[in-house]
C-alpha cells in the first residue's frame, strides 16, 4: 500500500486511497508537474503471474483506444501501477440502487452514448467486443452527465468472426456465453449485453433467467411508460438467435434514433395516412394537370397540413392540441414551431411528467440529426425546453435532481450555440451555472472536488437571477417548485460556509444571499398544507444557516 504523500515517477503524488479490490488498490494522484489529478490502480503484490499478466494486458489494450466515452491510460509504471482518467461520478448500478428505474427518455438517451462506445470498438482492426456490458461498469461522469466505460478485463479481438475467452456475467450475459465451453462471440454479443443492460434501467429487474426468453417489458411490466417501439428494439437485442438481433452497434444506433419508426401503431397510423394522403394528391394532380407537377402539389399539401396542424386551438382540449403538434413534428421535424407549440401546451396544462417528457424527447431526438445547431429559432426552442424541465417537470419522483441534471444540457445548447445578444441567453447563462454548480458539488456525492471563489460567485450571482427569473412562471404547483429550489439553496449554502469563508467571500454577502432567499419564500401564497409545512421549514432552516454563518466566520477568525 501507498503512503499518502508518496510520489512515483517524480510527478504522481498520492493524495489519498479511493477504492480497493481484489486485483488492485486505488489512489487519487496529482500530477505535480501539470496540476492535473489522475487514479492510480497498484496491482496487488501477492497476485499470481497469470493475474497480474492479464491486468497488464487490459492496461496496454485501452491505452490504444482514443474515445471519449473510454477513460485514457497514459502511463504504466514498473508493471504494477497504471496511471489513468480521474472519472468523477458513480456507475449506473449505483445510480439504479439510489433513485431507481430511469425514464425512458434517460435510457435512450444514455443508450446511445453507450451504442456509441460500441460503434468505435467494433471498427477497430480487429473490432474488439467488450463482453461485460452492464450498469456496473458504466460510470456517469459529472457534472456532464456523460457516461465513461470501464473495466476492459475482458474485452477480447475478434479474430476470423470469432473473439474467444471473454467472460461475462450472467445477468446480462448472451446465450453463447452462457455455455460451459462459451461458443463464438462477435460483436452481436454485445448487442444483446446491450438489451439486458437497457431491461435493467428502465425496470430496476434482471431479464428472465437464461434460457428463457426474454420477452416484453410492456408485457411483465405494464405500469411502466415505455413505448411499443423501445419494447421492440430492446426484444430484437436480446433474441437467443445472433441472426435476428441487429447486426451492427451502427444499425442499433439508427433505430435509437428513429424509436417511433419501431412502433407498430404508429407505423399503422402513418400508413392509413399515406392512403388518404395519395387519394388526395391523385386528385389534385387531375385539378392542377394544366401544369402544376405532383411533387410540388405534395410539397404544397404537406405544407398546408403543418400549418394546420400547428394552428390548432386551443378550445379542442389538451389532448387534441398534443396529438397533432407531435403529427406535425412528424411531418417537418426541422421546423421549430410545433416543438415550441408542444410546449406551450405543456405549460398550459400544468403537467410534465415522465409521459410528458418522453413525448417531447422522442420528437426532438428523431429529428435532431437534422438541425442547424446555432439557428436562433433551435436555440430559443432549447432555452423554452430547458425552462420547463428547471420549472415543471416532476418525473423520476419530482426529484430536484432530476429537474437539474434534465435542465442542464438545453441550457448548456444555448450557451454554446447562442449569442450573447440573443434575448434569454443571459438568463440561460444562469440557470446552467446553477446547474452546473448542483451537478458538480451538491448533488455529485462521489466528488472531491472543490469550488473555487469563482464558482461560488458565480453560483451567487446564478442564484439571484434565477429566482427573480422564476417568479413569472405559472403552473398550478409553481410555488412548490420554487420552494424545492430554494430549499436546495439552503443546503448548498449550509454545506459551503467554510468554503465561502477560506475562498474569500464575505460574511455578509453569504448572509444576504440567504436573506434574499428567506425573503422568496416568506413572498410565496401558499395554501396546501405540504407546501406550507416545507414553507415552513425552510424558514427555520435559513434561520439556522445565518446562525451558522457567524459561528463560522467567528471561528474562521479565531483561527479553528
């Protein structure tokens, strides 16, 4: 074992010990040379050859690969320690265990992020399968929400169709792993460690025991919102037969992309469509013979569709309205107006939860392949979506969580593809250095990372536009929301005073900030009794943090 203050190599100085395993013991390093930390993994002394060979090996064979969804090893040092990516954030399992099950659109959403890692290691020459796909060995980086893929024990090439060797776990296992002997494995293997890893998001339970088959979730768990179209896809990763799975992480990726397109009633729907679509044009093109070509009058129907279709009132009811801003986005997914139009109709209803979300998510992601990034209209849409997540969405449980990480990535489009004269990009500016501050260093439990006096400013300055920006918006538990924010507000402060303190901010502009946050909630017209008993406790609470505040500073000053 490594002593705290120990430097190897005359840069990598241990910090302290994070992990420990039966192969290896684990350090937090600090390259003192570039300011950078990074993890040591020291292979255990009392492994045998073989053990440590193979460890070895792993190391050796990600120092090849270049992606960022894969934590790079630069260095091994004497055949025992490995000098690798410092991830920040906890594995899918750990994540799956705290908050359970995730929506569907998180899934999807981390599946092709995870399908994407799998495009780049099977067009490797030769591809390499991974054979170990499972939440466990999926690390969700913060605060970025991007997700990193460790533990490449047993990644194997495949050589002549066949990559021989690699172990699994049977959870989430393909059947030609379950064998004694373990038959080929290619990169549909992997695939269908795909499928059971997605099974085991979206339902928090194992797939069926091999050999069973895996069958339907929407069959075994009929409470859950997901989609006949996710359903199939998941079903056709995991089929016994390699034949019938998808073929390629490539063409997994494609119909991640175009769920709807996997949905059976829909592509029913579209169909009926289609027939009065063409009973139409035909006798359009007799009307407009004289001249007036089919394509152009199809062009022009389809045109005049989505106009329709987005000019819908709002007096035939919400459900009406949602149907058919979803059949125009289906029409031209390009054009922003039916998205901004679903949205509306979201915020007039006063509801957006999972189902909610999922509805926008699948429209938006279908198309996204298609947008121009720094269009004003896209950007403008991304702040609308990002403000309804922060505001209304009380998916996963109504965690605040939830509504943070959600936000965050909307906000962060604007920032990166707005400008700076844009209308809310100032405001977006915000509401994602809020997040990122949340993500980074209050809801982040793994982290040991520290604010800087920077980030705290920031987050301050973030913290007081947004809760002036909040006060604008309406939905019927508007108030509650905002009582959530200010709530977490308290505790990051509570958590940080000390860090205020040793990074120079003063005392009473920590104290005022609470103030202006107390002054919020004290101003919210509440009448439910939840709402009023956390109104209520979070006035105690700010007035435990002032407390807090001066004992602080007073011991900071005192030199405790």
């Amino acid at each position: 074992m490594l002593a705290v203050g120990t430097v190897l190599d005359n840069k990598y100085e241990i910090i302290k010990q994070i992990g420990k395993g039966g192969t290896s013991l684990v350090y937090l390093a600090m390259n003192q040379k570039l300011n950078q930390q990074w993890v040591i993994k020291e292979i255990r002394s009392e492994l045998d050859a073989a053990a440590k060979n193979r460890m070895l090996q792993e190391a050796r064979l990600m120092m090849t690969f270049d992606h960022p969804a894969i934590p790079r090893i630069v260095d091994i040092l004497d055949n025992t320690y490995i000098v690798m990516d410092y991830v920040s954030g906890q594995s899918l399992a750990h994540e799956l265990k705290e908050h359970g099950p995730v929506s569907q659109e998180t899934a999807v959403e981390w599946g092709k992020q995870i399908c994407n890692v799998l495009v780049y290691l099977h067009s490797q020459d030769p591809p390499i399968i991974y054979h170990d796909l499972k939440p466990g060995n999926i690390i969700l980086k913060m605060p970025e929400r991007n997700l990193k893929l460790i533990d490449f024990g047993e990644a194997r090439k495949c050589v002549n169709g066949n990559a021989p060797g690699g172990g699994k776990t049977r959870e989430y296992a393909a059947p030609e792993q379950q064998t004694e002997t373990r038959g080929n494995t290619d990169p549909r293997t992997d695939i269908y460690c795909f499928g059971t890893t997605m099974y085991r998001l979206l339902t928090g339970q194992f797939v069926p025991p091999y050999p069973e088959p895996v069958g339907s979730i929407r069959e075994r768990f009929p409470q859950l919102q997901i989609s006949k179209g996710m359903d199939n896809i998941i079903r056709k990763c995991t089929r016994k037969d390699p034949d019938r799975r998808f073929q390629s992480a490539e063409e997994l990726m494609q119909a991640l992309d175009n769920i709807v397109l996997w949905d059976e009633d829909y592509l029913a729907k579209q169909k009926r469509k289609i027939h009065l679509c063409v009973g139409s044009l035909a006798a359009a093109a007799v009307m407009l013979v004289a001249g007036i070509g089919f394509n152009r009058g199809a062009a022009f129907q389809d045109s005049q569709t989505y106009e329709s279709l987005i000019g819908t009132e709002a007096a035939l009811g919400y459900e009406s309205q949602v149907s058919n801003y979803l059949e125009a986005v289906a029409l031209n997914g390009q054009d922003t107006r039916a998205y901004t139009k679903l949205v509306e109709a979201y915020q007039s209803n006063g509801v957006f939860g999972d189902e909610q979300s999922q509805q926008l998510g699948n429209a938006y992601n279908a198309n996204k392949a298609g947008f121009t990034m720094s269009d004003p209209d896209m950007v403008e849409l991304n702040y609308q979506i990002g403000h309804l997540y922060f505001n209304m969405y009380t998916g996963d449980g109504n965690a605040f969580r939830s509504r943070i990480q959600k936000a965050q990535g909307y906000f962060t489009y604007v920032v990166e593809y707005g400008s700076a004269t844009d209308e809310h990009y100032q405001i977006a500016s915000s509401y994602k250095t809020l997040c990122d501050f949340f993500t980074s260093f209050v809801l982040n439990d793994s982290s040991v990372l520290e604010p800087t006096e920077e980030d705290y400013r920031a987050m301050m300055a973030a913290i007081e536009t947004c809760m002036e920006d909040m006060q604008g918006y309406a939905s019927s538990d508007a108030a509650y929301t905002r009582l959530t924010l200010y709530q977490k507000i308290m505790d990051a402060v509570n958590t940080n005073i000390r860090g205020f303190a040793q990074n120079g901010i003063e005392q009473t502009e920590v104290r005022q900030l609470v103030q202006n946050t107390l002054n919020h909630v004290r101003n919210e017209s509440v009448t439910q009794p939840t709402s009023v008993a956390l109104q209520t406790s979070i006035v105690d609470q700010g007035e435990d943090v002032l407390d807090n505040i001066t004992r602080e500073y007073d011991s900071m000053k005192r030199g405790n």
